[in-house]
C-alpha cells in the first residue's frame, strides 16, 4: 500500500512537473505570439502611414540619409527646394523628348485644365540651372523633356522619381509621349503601348549592374492604357488611335533596321523580313525610351503609359519626308488624348459634349502650338 502510495506521489509529482514544464512553453509560445501580433499591427500601422503620404514605393533605402539630396541634372537639391511644398500637389507627370515641346505642352495643358497664368509671367523652366532637361509645373501636372534613348531618360526618371518621393506624392501617373515608326499602320496613327519590349522581344529592360545583366520587368499599366483610349472621339479626331506592342531599339538606325545610316550591313530584304517579323509578332511601332520608362515606373510602383504617334510606317521606308507642319500636327495628337485624360480625372463629373467641343485637333491649341497662354487674371503657379 505504501508501496503504492508512494508511486501514486511520484506519478503525481511527474505529472505537476510536467504540467508545470508544459506552462513554460505556452507562456514562452504566447511571448512570442504577442509579439508577433505587436509587430504585426505595428508593420500594418507603418504601411498605413506610408500611404497616407507617399505611395511610391521599392526605393533605395539610403535615400532617407542623403542629407541633402542633389537631383544633379534637374538642377535641384532637397536644403534649397521644399519637395512637399513645391511638388506635394504632382498628380501626373508628363514626358516628351524636347523641352520645347514640354512647354508647348504645359501651356496646352494649362488651358485645357482652366488655369491661368498672370500675363506678365511665363512658365518658368524648373531645371534650367541643371542645363540637361526642362521642366514645367501647371498645378498638379508636371512636364519635363527626357532626350533620347534609355540612358537620357532614365537619368531623369531616377530624379523625377526621387522628386516624388521627397515631396510625397500620392499615386502620380507617369505618362510618356512621343513620335516613333509605324508597322503596317498610316503616318498619323496614335499606338499606346499595351507593353515595351525590348530588341529581342523580351518585356525586360536590362541594364549592366557591376559587370552583370540585370533584368527588370517593362511592364505598363493596362487600365491607364484603356483610359487614355477612352479619351479619342472617332467623330470628331481626324486620327486613329490603337493599343499595340512596343519595341524599344537603343538606336535609330541599325537598331531599327535602316537602310539609310552611316553604316548598314544588311540588305533591304534582310530589313524587310526582320520588319515583318516584328509586325507578325505583335509589334505596331518602335521607338527608343519606353523600356527604361516602363521599368523604371514600374519599379517605384508607378502607374504609367505610352502614348505615341507614328511618323512614318516604316514597312514603307525609312527616312522621314512629312512636311514640317505636318508632323507638328502629329505631336499635337498625345497631347491632344493626354490632356483630355488629365481633365476627365480632374473633372470627373464634367459635361462631356462641352468637353469634345473644345477639342478638335487644329482648333485645340495643342501641345505643338508656340504661342504665349491666353490672357489671364490669376496666377496658376
Ligand atoms: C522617337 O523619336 C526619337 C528619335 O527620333 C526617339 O526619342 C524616339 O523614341
Ligand atoms: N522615332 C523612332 O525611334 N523611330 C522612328 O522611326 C520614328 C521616330
């Protein structure tokens, strides 16, 4: 009995032991648990805070101790501007090659939007002291020039992109505009670009980081893409607008197959086969920023689009013989679509037979016109 008794206690001391060691456990797992939900909530709290400022996203963390930075070729530098203040209101930012034609396009815009500037002033050219690019602010849209090719463009899309984080912008969209060669579709046609592809017809833009290719994704955005052709009106737009694929060359003459470069080392039917090749693939049109364009957006988790009118068709030459007024006509055509996107996003309630009626393309006083901004009685910026 004793015997007994005395096992039963042994029995009991194992099992309060083992519950105890049991406890231990929990206690240490509902440690852990508490502070994995804390840390949880916390990295929600963060995230929410995040987008009640700025929605761009991805970038180099080391931005936050450059102290000040200097967006060196726009010119700019966070000690001598006030980001938030001067660029806090940026809700698109649009692009096109030359800084003439940015201004063009930034009083174009001012117009259609309904701003107006005192008439003793002019747009001032925001970059100039960086003597690389223009850039020009009309309220919430941003113009600036990127040059030629990736390499120009993605110089200023680094800086445009840093300009947004510092003055925590919240979800601008980036929209490129441009001119480029036409596959199998008339001079004067409008292609937005459902995705850039690059030379190899691959939807990645490589770029060479510490001797090795690096790949980044051009993809565009969809929805915007569908939005800005929603903005064409067949009856009163003497042009026709499509969605197609980009490919981006790194060149205008070899890259793009013609025959009328300094050097050419293939022959016309070599040119033609590749030409229509590309076409076969779904390739409407080609020009020579929208891979670092679309990656660089996409990157920083930026809505964006391409928006561009073909100058020539290039299954039918390669050299660009349209009469100057003509192709101005042309540049006006983005311009013409972007800005109507850009008001329909402002004024989403606005009567759209008012709207179409300010729009036809020679009347609109589009982005190519050089003329000084209509008469006004307040400052837009
Ligand atoms: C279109 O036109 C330019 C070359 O003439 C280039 O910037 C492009 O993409
Ligand atoms: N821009 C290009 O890059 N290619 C063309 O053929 C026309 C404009």
């Amino acid at each position: 009995m004793s015997r007994n008794k005395g096992g039963s206690d042994k029995c009991a001391c194992r099992l309060v032991k083992e519950v105890n060691q049991l406890k231990t456990v929990v206690n240490a797992q509902s440690k852990v648990l508490a502070k994995l939900v804390r840390q949880m909530k916390e990295g929600c709290k963060k995230k929410d805070e995040d987008e009640d400022g700025c929605t761009i996203c991805g970038l180099n963390p080391c931005i936050k101790c450059l102290n000040p930075d200097v967006l060196y070729h726009l010119g700019l530098n966070t000690d001598t501007t006030d980001f938030p203040k001067v660029f806090g209101d940026v809700k698109f930012v649009c692009m096109g090659g030359t800084p003439g034609r940015m201004e063009a396009f930034a009083y174009y815009v001012m117009q259609e939007i309904g701003l107006k500037l005192n008439p003793a002033t002019k747009l001032t050219d925001m970059a100039e002291s960086g003597k690389r690019y223009g850039m020009f602010k009309v309220g919430p849209v941003l113009c600036a020039s990127h040059g030629m090719g990736c390499p120009s463009i993605s110089i200023l899309l680094h800086e445009l992109i840093k300009t947004m984080y510092h003055a925590k912008c919240k979800d601008p969209v980036f929209i490129r505009m441009g001119t480029c060669g036409g596959l199998g579709i008339s001079p004067g046609t409008v292609v937005i670009s459902s995705e850039a592809v690059s030379a190899k017809l691959e939807p990645v833009h490589e770029i060479i980081v510490h001797g090795n290719s690096v790949l980044h994704p051009s993809q565009l955005d969809e929805g915007l893409a569908n939005e800005i052709k929603s903005c064409h009106d067949p009856c009163q737009d003497k042009f026709d607008v499509v969605i197609g694929r980009t490919m981006c060359a790194h060149d205008f003459y070899e890259g793009q197959s013609r025959l009328d470069g300094a050097f050419c080392e293939y022959t016309p039917d070599a040119k033609m086969a590749y030409l229509e090749q590309l076409q076969a693939q779904g390739v409407t049109n080609i020009e020579m920023e929208s891979l670092a364009f679309a990656a660089l957006t996409s990157r920083a988790n930026i809505r964006s689009a391409v928006v561009c009118v073909a100058i020539l068709n290039r299954l039918e030459g390669d050299q660009i013989t349209t009469p100057h007024d003509i192709l101005s006509g042309f540049d006006k055509r983005p311009a013409t679509l972007v800005a109507r996107y850009i008001r329909k996003v402002l004024y989403p309630v606005e009567d759209s037979d008012e709207a179409s009626e300010a729009e036809s393309e020679e009347g609109g006083g589009g982005a190519g016109d050089s003329k000084p901004p209509p008469p006004a009685e307040e400052e837009a910026e």
